[in-house]
C-alpha cells in the first residue's frame, strides 16, 4: 500500500426510488441510520478506519442534506493529506446528462481526481450499504495476486442470489463468469461455491452457496481510466465488469461478516431494528471501528419514569412515562406521557423548538414536534420533524397496502409518516 494511493470512491448519486419516501426530500446516503447517523457514515468510516483518507462522494439527486452532513461532519487538518470531497454532476463540454449509472459517475468525474501515479488504485464503494471491514485487506490481496480488478463478494445461500450479481469463483479466487440476477436453476448450480473456497467462511454448513457482488471493487488506475473511457457501459456490475472478463485479471474477495444492501424500506427498518437485539450483527461499540458522523454537541437524554426493553436512545432525547420495545429513539426526540411505541424508528428532530414556537403551536392546534401524549404506535418509521399530536394511533397491520394520507404513507407493511408530516391529535390509521 506504500507504493499505491488509493483513491476511495463512495457512489451516492442514487435516486433512491425503493426507498421512498424516505427519499423523497433527501438522497438515499442522507437517510438517518441508528437514531444519530447517516447511511452515508458507514462507507466513509469503514475507509477512515482503514487507514483510507483520501474520499471522493459523488452525489446528484436531493443533496443538499447530504453536503452538510459531510462538511459538517469530515475535516481533516492540513498536515494528514486527507480530504472527503464531494462530487456533484454537472454539465460540462463533454457531457451534458446527468450520471446514467454507477459507471458513468466514475467516467464524468476522471478529470477531478486528483490521481498523478499509474500505480494508483481506485477503491469504489456504495453508499447505502451497513457493513464493517478493513478494506486494507481487500487492497493487500489485490496487489498480492497482481489483479487488474478485484470484487468483494459476500456469500449468501443459492436459493437466495435471484436479486444479486453473482460471481463465479475458481479456487485460486480468479472471476470467470459474473451473471446479473440469475433465476434459472442450472445457471445458479453451476454458480455454486466449491467445497475448497467455502473454507473461507466461518460456519459453512451443508446447503449450497454463492458469492454475490458487494458493490465493492478495487481497480488499478490504468484499468479503471482506458476501460471507461473505450466503453460506453453505464453500470460496473450489469455491463463494465462482464465485459472485462477474459480480458482484465479479475479476483474475488470472500468477505463473510454482516452485510446489508439498504436499498428498500423493508431492508431499512430491519436492519435499524436489529440492532436494537441484545447481540446485534452490527455493533456499533467497537472501539477499533468507530462510526463518524457530525458532532452536535447535544445534551444527554433525559428519560423519566419510562418503561423501555431493547431501546436505543440517541442524545438530546426527552421522554416521559412512556413504554418503548425494540426501537430506535433518534436525536432530539420527545414522546409524551402515556405514549407506547413497538417497533417503532423515530428519527428524531433537527432542532429543539423554542418556548415561543411552543405557544404559538397550542393557539393554532398544531401538535409540537415529536410524538404526544397517550399515543399508540406500531411498526412505523416517523421521519425527522415530524408532528404526531395526542391520542394518535397508527398501526399497520390492517391497513392496506398502497395506502397514501399525504404525510403517512405504508410501504413493505411500515408506516411512515412523511419528514414534517403533521398527524392531528386523536387520527386512528389500524
């Protein structure tokens, strides 16, 4: 790694369209994660972490609320070398479209990187993934089996690879095929992990396994600029990597830690809420992986004479009599007297409201922000600013699919209620 630079590259110029609505005022690395962080923060910091600071994101859609994030968040002093730039797409002489694809962020942005050194690597990463790893590892293998391109791949079982781009492996960790989504059965059999490779993971068990493209890759710097600028491919996994095969020296890297691909509400609220479990798969506790994100400088909750079990309350919070199971209470949250809340992610609040903000809400009936008194809810994410007055109950379980209130809405059998959605004081939705 002395000889190479590596330039790591966090895509975060998704639309984000499975996530919305969460997405809908904010792009999808933006999203609030665990009641303090960004998805964004996990990327950045599994690179910070590994020694890795040199950072380019490159964002497009809603991006407002991701820049501050980052600059507030990521300075570096003047004497580490290390820098978090963001990239957004723009028109320029050469291009005009916004970014088609994950391969064409990389390809319009060539010119602002700022790589001198034919033995710089590129190290690409999503932006809406919830893992822990020490990239080192994948860069040292990289330069150990003199690879052209190296894949982190994860292996998960065969029955489950229908959403993946899946790898096929020969047992020196060479690539010699790489199917996008497979669905028929002999495809994925002949996909299938061979027993020597499966060594590398810590339990196998008997059921049969593929490797499934993490979205994360490694390029040596000649490869990556000649390949993007021959090619008119859009996306690494659909078209930029098959095409390479045969003629780049491509390798796996066999990651089989915790994984998880942020891409649907679904995803999203189980992963939050696993984390609430006495042993998490993700642990956020680690001293020797800290997770960064902006220091606010908020004051500690305050929680009183409060019934909580597998809760996690995030800092500037006041709650008061209430009973919370398996949820994530975000920053600057308050709940009310008597409010019960199961399965609930509450992504707290930008601000604290004034004392006067406070009087003018009561005069005009509008609830304050966070959630009031005697409410019930169930298997919701109520997104930031959001205002949920007395006595409200929202509980998906008989609410139909599709449905759509204006500020709440139920996707993948959640509720959300809308960023600064307003809920009146006694809406039942169950």
């Amino acid at each position: 790694m002395k000889k190479s630079k590596v330039l790591s590259v966090i895509m975060g110029g998704g639309r984000g369209k499975r996530l919305h609505p969460l997405t809908k005022l904010r792009c999808k690395p933006a999203v609030p994660l665990a009641g303090k962080y960004r998805l964004v923060d996990i990327p950045i910091s599994n690179c910070l972490n590994s020694g890795l600071n040199r950072i380019y994101v490159l964002t497009q859609f809603n991006t407002a609320s991701l820049h501050r994030h980052i600059q507030e968040s990521y300075k570096f002093d003047p004497f580490g070398g290390g820098f978090v730039d963001i990239l957004s797409a723009e028109q320029t002489e050469d291009a005009e479209n916004w970014y088609q694809g994950t391969c064409d962020a990389v390809r319009q942005n060539l010119m602002h990187f700022s790589s001198d050194d034919d033995n710089d690597l590129f190290l690409i990463l999503s932006g809406d993934q919830l893992y822990s790893l020490d990239l080192k590892l994948i860069i040292e293998q990289h330069l150990s089996t003199n690879a052209d391109i190296t894949i982190a791949a994860k292996a998960i079982p065969s029955s489950c690879v229908g959403e993946f781009g899946v790898l096929k492996v020969n047992d020196d960790l060479s690539v010699s095929d790489f199917i996008e989504k497979p669905q028929d059965s002999k495809i994925i059999e002949n996909l299938t992990l061979s027993n020597n490779l499966k060594k590398n993971l810590n339990n196998p068990d008997s059921q049969n396994y593929c490797l499934a493209s993490m979205g994360i890759y490694v390029f040596n710097k000649n490869v990556i600029y000649e390949s993007l600028v021959r090619s008119k491919a859009t996306d690494f996994g659909k078209e930029l990597i098959p095409e390479l095969l045969n003629k780049a020296k491509i390798y796996s890297y066999i990651f089989d830690g915790y994984w998880e691909d942020i891409g649907t509400v679904s995803a999203f609220f189980d992963a939050n809420i696993r984390l609430t479990d006495k042993h998490p798969p993700f642990d956020f506790y680690q001293q020797k992986n800290l997770i960064f994100t902006h220091a606010r400088y908020l004051p500690a909750s305050r929680i009183n004479n409060c019934y909580s079990e597998n809760t996690i309350f995030a800092d500037g919070c006041k709650v008061s009599a209430a009973k919370i199971s398996q949820s994530i209470v975000g920053i600057r949250s308050i709940i009310g007297k008597g409010t019960q809340m199961d399965r609930v992610i509450m992504m707290g609040a930008d601000y604290f409201e004034s004392e006067d903000n406070l009087i003018d809400n009561a005069v005009d009936d509008i609830p304050n922000i966070g959630i009031g008194d005697n409410c019930v809810i169930k298997n919701a994410i109520i997104d930031k600013n959001a205002r949920i007055g007395n006595n409200v109950v929202l509980d998906p379980e008989n609410v139909p699919d599709g449905f759509d209130q204006g500020v709440i809405v139920k996707k993948d059998g959640i509720l959300i209620v809308l960023k600064k959605g307003i809920v009146p004081n006694n809406t039942v939705i169950k």
